[in-house]
DNA sequence: CCCGGCTATTCCTAACTGGAACAGTATGCT
DNA sequence: AGCATACTGTTCCAGTTAGGAATAGCCGGG
C-alpha cells in the first residue's frame, strides 16, 4: 500500500509540515536552506540534487503539490504538502521499525590508527576537532534559542537539547582521552 | 599524486593494519565480519559488494596485494596491505581534511514530529530505541573487553570507550526526554 | 549599467546498498 | 557412506543517495 519511500522523503516532508506548513510552500533551494539550518544536526543536509529528486518522487506520489510561478521569465516551483502527504507522513511515524542511528566519525576512525599517528598528532586533532565541535554548537544553541520555551515547539526544542547533549558529551570524551594520552 | 580514496576505503585499508597486519590477509568476506564487528560502531558496514569494489579499486593503486589459494576447487583471494598501502594511509592520516562527523538519527527525526504522535506514542518509540541501545551497549562491551588494557590496543580501546560513552549519553538524554513529557 | 552575490534548477558522475545467484567447504546426523 | 544444512566466498545487477559543476535569472549597490 503505502509505497516506501527512503526516510530523507520524509525529513523533507516532515520539514515542509514544520517550515511551510501556513503559507503556500517552500521552493527546493529554500528547502536545502531549512535542512542546513536544523536537519543537518539529527539527520544530514541532503544535495539540492538529492532534494529534487526526492520532490520529484513525492510529487509523483501526490504527497506534495508543486505550484509552478511563472510571474518572471524563469519558472520557480514552490511545493507543498498535501493531505495525502500528511497522511503518509503519519503511517510512517506509527511503523514500528525504528532503525538505530547510525554514526559516521572519521576523528574515531582516525583514532583507531593512533599508533600510525603519534601523540602529538593525536593532540592536534583532537584539538581541531574540539574546536569544529565549539563551532557547531554555537549554531544549534542559536536554533535553541529561537525556538524559546513555547509550546508549540517543544518537541524540535527536545531535538535541540538532544544534540546540545551530544555534543557536550563528544567534548567530555575529547578530554578523558587527551588526559589519556 | 595521491589518489584520492573514499573514506571508506582507507577505513577497509586500516582494518588490513589491525587486523591483517601479521598473516597473509584477509579474504573479502572475512574483511566483511571484521567490519561488522568493529567498524560499524563508529563508520559503516558497508555492503560486501561494496568491500570487493573497494578491494580491486585498491588493488589497482596497488595498495592491497591479491593472493589467489587455488588449493581447494575454487580460487580465493586473500588481500594484504602493501608498503605502498600503508604509505597511502600514513599520508591521509597526516594530510587530509578532518571531516565533521555525521549523526543519521531516525528517532530524533521521529520526535522532531512528537505532536503528530502523541505522548504515549513517543514513550513507546524511546523505550523500544532504549532497549535497542542496551543491546547495542553489550556487544560494544564484549568488543572492549576483548581488547582489554593491553599496550598495542590502546587506542581501538580508546574508540571503544568513546563508543561506550555515546551510548550512555544516549541512555540519559532519553531519560531527560522522558521526563519532560 | 554592469558586477557580484543570491536564488533556483538541472545534469553528470561517483559512492553506496541490497538482493539474487552461484558454488565450494565443513559439520553433524542417520 | 549419504545427506542436509549452515557457513564461506565471490560476482553481478539494479537502484538509491550524494557531491560537484554548470547554467541562468534576479537584485542590489557603485
């Protein structure tokens, strides 16, 4: 029945739910803007090829409708999610088949080599990596602190602290290990 | 000069160094379950046609060795690390951009849409990603354990312990999360 | 008016996945 | 010994996901 799409369909539709859900939709380009923007920390920040295809996909199965505008000489789709979008949207949160997450970290990949690096070498990434992370978290604190204590947003605020949680823990292990060495 | 490999490929190459490093290799399928055992937990398992792809790709570059054993009826190969390997993932150690790393993470996904679900719901979802986290916790323990306080593991034990941590963040912020329902 | 940066989309290629197909090997049972 | 079964080992193919570059209109300031 329900045709099965790749779970980055559903962040994308889920961000049209959260982003362009009152107004008259959100264009691809304006789409990767919100996936870099909040996505990026809990999922990845698919190629503006990746999202088009995927639009693609969701249009065909009528889960977004794509509003062409054509006022200047360029035509821009803007889509939207549909009810049948919703709909989708909602069967797929109820699957009971909740995959692990999966974590892709080339510091530790690297760290497993530790002895081809030499401790110094260690320090340094470690301390590189350290900094990355003191960026990044900066960022997601900015999202936090848009999204307040409202109602409305308490669930993407969890997400936050989620992450801010992940984060905070990456540079406690960054510690413990740089003690170690 | 140096070619430029896909991350994996040099993780496949470092697995030749651990755990290859003294016989004469590993036949793709073993390198699949040391994978499986080891590598999962902080980059991917990749798909076995993956490994034997990425296994003539380094063959090519002359980084991995193919032995064929043409004992039996069937010929295998056996792929060990070459001097010219090694020197490949000294340089990618000392050179390369550290990437950031990527978190994929179905359940904050789903929480992110907490309101399409309902409280119940989103209990439900934490407590089974709980279980499936302690689950995952022990096979990671079984790994440290083997490792133990040995002097030439240190670092795959310093990975292992990075993991170990992951995972107890996670445990805790599913307990914050929790609560605050 | 033209230059640079932003908006918007498309195309091409590479990385990666999963499944099926095929075949030899080791084991344990009857 | 014969046989079933699980494990080992490799290849092929079809599809999805990802990244980069190319293209082009739009929009403000000097």
């Amino acid at each position: 029945m329900a045709p099965s799409l790749s779970t980055t369909s559903y962040a994308l539709l889920s961000l049209l739910v959260i982003d362009g859900g009152t107004d008259e939709g959100l264009t691809g380009y304006e789409l990767k803007q919100r996936a870099d923007r909040t996505l990026r920390f809990y999922w990845v920040s698919p190629a503006m090829s990746h999202i088009y295809t995927e639009l693609d996909r969701l249009s065909s199965h009528a889960f977004v409708r794509a509003d062409e505008d054509t006022t200047g000489k360029r035509t821009t789709k803007h889509f939207a999610i549909t009810p049948a979008g919703r709909e989708a949207l909602q069967s797929w949160l109820h699957t009971s088949e909740h995959e692990f997450p999966v974590l892709k970290h080339p510091i530790a990949l690297r760290l497993m080599l530790g002895s081809m690096m030499g401790a110094d070498e260690v320090r340094a990434m470690l301390d590189s990596y350290e900094e990355a992370l003191v960026a990044r978290r900066r960022e997601l604190e900015a999202v936090r602190e848009m999204l307040g204590d409202r109602d409305a947003v308490a669930y993407p605020a969890r997400v936050a602290d989620w992450g801010l949680a992940f984060f905070d823990s990456e540079a406690s292990t960054i510690d413990r290990i740089r003690d170690s060495l």
